[in-house]
C-alpha cells in the first residue's frame, strides 16, 4: 500500500477550487477574481471545480475523487512555516513536536521529490519509476510550488491546478497500469486555505480553512464536510473550519491502513466514511 501526499506549498485558494457557485456571496466577495457560473465543472447543485480542473472530472464520474472541505485547525496560524510544521507534526496550533506523523507512522519508507521547470510532471514521473522498481516504498510525497497568490491570481491559479489535476490523472493512468490504483491513496495538503474576500491587488491573503483531495481506487468518491459558510466569517473575514486536518490523517491510518492511528497522532480524531473495504 502507497501513501502519495501532493503539498500545494504556499496556500491554496480553496474558495476557487472548490467553488461554491450558488452562493450569492461568493461573487460579492470576489468581483474581479470569481469564477463565472458557467465556466465552473458543476459537481452538484452548488459547487463545482476550476475550470481548469477538467482532467479530474472522469474521476469524479468514477467516484475516485473525495473532496474533503472545510480542513483546518482550532487557533488557525497563518505563517507558512509554522502552519506547515503543525501539518507535518500533527500537532496543536500552541504544541511544539520534533516527530512528523509520517516518521511516527511509517518511519523511513518514503521519499520526498520538487522540479521547477515543470513542477508536478516530473516529479511524478520519478515517483512512479521507484513505484515500477520496488514495491517497499509506503509513502511519497510531491510539492507544487507557487500556490502564495497575494497578487494576479487568476493566471496563476489556473495554470497551477491544471499542473496539478493534468498530474493526478496520470498517476491514476500509471498506477492502473501497474496494477496498483486499488492499493495507493492520493491526498492533497495544504499550510492554510486563503481569505474570502479578495484583496486590492487581485489576489488573496493568507486565510484558514480549505477543501483537499483524495484519490484512489477504494476511495469512495463525493464531497464531505460542510459547504463554505460564507455568511459566517469569524472577526477577520477567515472562514470556519470543519474538519480537523488531523481526521484525515486518522482515515489514513486507521481505515485504510489500519493502524493505530490515536498512538501516531497522540489522540484520538473522527475518522470520515470516504474509503471503501
């Protein structure tokens, strides 16, 4: 079994990924930098996906994809690095630990890759040669650049998750080909999700809770957690979280791969219904 992690490093726009279309505050919120209506890759009777994004939608027919919104923390930080230690420890916002959760879980059975000419492409092809090569490796973990959109999103954005979706459809294409799709789960993280309301400069400022992704052959597709509550924003404008980061690492563990996932994680969280037996 594969454990493959896709960090969006620097903050991804959740509220643009996932984008609540219904919802007459969300083009408020966002005149210049919203996604029109009738470009968003409908999911259901609300939400769709970026449009750029259509690389993932026959997943999303087959029922690989879980979109999981609303991830955060309680007492959200919003520094890149200290967020992203707190993602990588499985920590609370206000505990400082030295083991990340992957050490704490799986010890050193992984590898860790980043390219900058083209960021997710390669990567993943590397990966799925040691993939090819060994079936020892029990974690990888991939990072896309660039995700920080303070200034000039929508170009940026958009090339970003079409790296991205382009990139996880041909894991799928690889890994079915090798015969381990039903074997490997996808999840993608992130150190924060971004601000509702988008700033002066067409962009948006570092913000609290966002959806993620996980893919696989077990998955059991769908969207979970609540929709953005975007007539609920807390006294700087973030949204509410409604998922704990640290359910998704407990699913992980302990209904995929059924572990002990309150000794990892040194608690115990609510796992969520999204993989099948």
């Amino acid at each position: 079994m594969v454990l493959i992690l896709v960090e969006l490093k620097g903050g991804n726009d959740g509220l643009n990924t996932v984008i609540p279309f219904a919802d007459p505050a969300y083009a408020d919120l966002r005149p210049t930098i919203g996604i029109h209506r009738d470009h968003v890759l409908q999911l259901d009777e609300r939400s769709g996906l970026h449009p750029a994004m259509q690389p993932l939608m026959p997943l999303w027919r087959d029922g690989q994809i879980a979109i999981v919104q609303g991830i955060g923390y309680p007492q959200q930080n919003l520094s890149h690095f200290r967020s992203m230690e707190i993602w990588d420890t499985a920590s609370h916002a206000d505990q400082y630990l030295r083991d990340g959760w992957l050490a704490r879980a799986f010890g050193a059975g992984g590898f860790e890759t980043t390219l900058p000419a083209d960021p997710i492409g390669t990567s993943i092809k590397t990966a799925m040669e040691a993939l090819a090569s060994t079936r020892a490796l029990s974690v990888i973990r991939l990072t896309l650049n660039g995700f920080d959109t303070h200034q000039n999103q929508p170009i940026q954005h958009a090339r970003l998750l079409g790296q991205l979706s382009n990139g996880l459809a041909a894991v799928r294409s690889a890994l079915t080909e090798l015969g381990r799709w039903n074997d490997t789960l996808v999840m993608t993280y992130s150190e924060f999700g971004r601000c509702p309301r988008e700033n002066d400069s067409r962009g948006t400022d570092h913000g609290t809770a966002a959806p993620h992704f996980l893919l696989g052959g077990r998955v059991n597709g769908g969207l979970y957690g609540a929709a953005p509550a975007l007539s609920r924003l807390d006294g700087n404008g973030n949204l509410p979280m409604n998922v704990d980061f640290r359910q998704l690492y407990a699913t992980v563990l302990g209904s995929w791969r059924g572990m002990n996932a309150d000794a990892v994680l040194g608690g115990k969280f609510e796992t969520l219904p999204i993989m099948r037996a």
